[in-house]
C-alpha cells in the first residue's frame, strides 16, 4: 500500500495531501503566534469584487476568471478553506482512479492522463464544498456591501498586532450590523495597536485598512 501511495504516477496527488496537511499545520502554528496563514495568502490576491449573488451562465461581461472564482464561492467562503478542499478532492480523485486502474489492468495510469481528470472532477468538489462551509458560516461574517463603506466604523483587532512592521486582522460591522473580517495597519506615527484598542478605520490602502487609536484626531478619507 505504502509503495501505492508514493508511486511515481501518485506523485501530484501525494503532494496534493501533503500540502492539505502541511496548510493545516502551519494555520494552526499561525493562531497561535497571531498571524494566520489566511492573512499571508490573502496578501497575494488582487483587490477585486465579485457579485456574489449570482451564477456562472449570469456574469456575462465578466472574464473567465470572475466567473470561475464566483462559481466557486470565492468571496463567499475564505479562499484558503476552499484551497483545502481542492487539494483533498485532486488527491483523492487521482487516488481513486489509480486504485481502480491498478485493480482492473493491473497497472497505474500515467500523470497526463489522471492529473486533467482530477482537476476537473475536484472543481465541482470544491464548489460543493463551498456551499456547504457557506452554509454552515456564520451569517454575520459575510456580506455585499462594499468594504469602502467600512470607512469611519470603529473596529477590534481579533488575530495579531497591528505596527508598521505588520499587519493584523480585526472585526468590524458594517451598517446593517454584518462582520467582516479585514487587514489593518496603523496610520505613521499611530500604533503599534492590540485586541485591547478601539480602532477607527481612516482609509482603504490596497487590501488593507489604514487605521488610528478610536479617541485620536486625523481627518478620515471617504
């Protein structure tokens, strides 16, 4: 079995599992040291909006891309659980199909052959997945607003310490009462700021928000 599991034509979907478990652990590691994997991967992600609500065969003059990402509830759904469920879904599918070639033909197909398969049976794995970890979110942690309109609400840093070094994550509610979850960094000559400040979000930098001490003076950008 173990000679299974690491033969050359399982190599990508080895990998696949052992990146799924290797996420796991550092975003664990992460917690603990108040900086979460979440927070590095989303560093990467370009600052774009998705109209959450509605379909594939809807999104029209979207590219290729909005429409794959929206259909895989990215944006609805934190993209590193969504991440995980991928590479569990390659890893087993091209697993599944080895085990069934192996037993029918007595051989293992080649990585040309299962890797395209697999990657295309886990899509809608991944989709499935997501709906089901939107379905169980808390309502509260997502919304359509627009993250400019968090400009001017007071916000709490809930992962990390927010300095000019790095950034952290904080809570923060919208106008009808919803959380988001976003990256803070103090305004020069502010902070560094813990869990124990109240923050006010002063401007929108990128994917970050810039941000001062709640009882401090700075004018704040709409």
């Amino acid at each position: 079995m173990f000679e299974f599991l690491l033969a050359s034509e399982n190599v990508p979907f080895a990998t696949a599992i052992a990146l799924m478990l290797i996420i796991g652990a550092f975003e664990g590691v992460g917690v603990i040291l108040g900086m979460g994997l979440s927070d590095l991967l989303d560093s990467f992600i370009p600052d774009f909006e998705l109209d959450k609500d509605v379909e594939v065969g809807e999104l029209g003059s979207q590219n290729a891309l909005s429409r794959l990402l929206g259909w895989l509830k990215v944006g609805k759904v934190p993209i590193l659980m969504l991440l995980v469920v991928f590479l569990f879904a390659f890893g087993a599918v091209g697993y599944v199909l080895n085990f069934m070639a192996n037993g029918l033909f007595g051989l293992l197909l080649p990585t040309l052959v299962t890797a395209p398969i697999a990657i295309i049976v886990a899509l809608p794995f991944t989709r499935a997945g997501g709906a089901l970890l939107e379905a169980i979110m808390p309502r509260d942690e997502s919304s359509a607003v627009s993250l400019d309109t968090l400009i001017g609400r007071t916000a709490t840093i809930t992962i990390g310490t927010a300095s000019d070094a790095m950034a952290a994550e904080a809570k923060v509610f919208d106008a009808y009462g919803a959380a988001h979850y976003v990256r803070v960094r103090p305004e020069a000559g502010h902070g560094p700021f813990t869990s124990q400040d109240t923050l006010l979000l002063v401007r929108k930098e990128g994917i970050e928000f810039v941000v001062i001490a709640a009882d401090a003076t700075v004018s704040v950008a709409r």
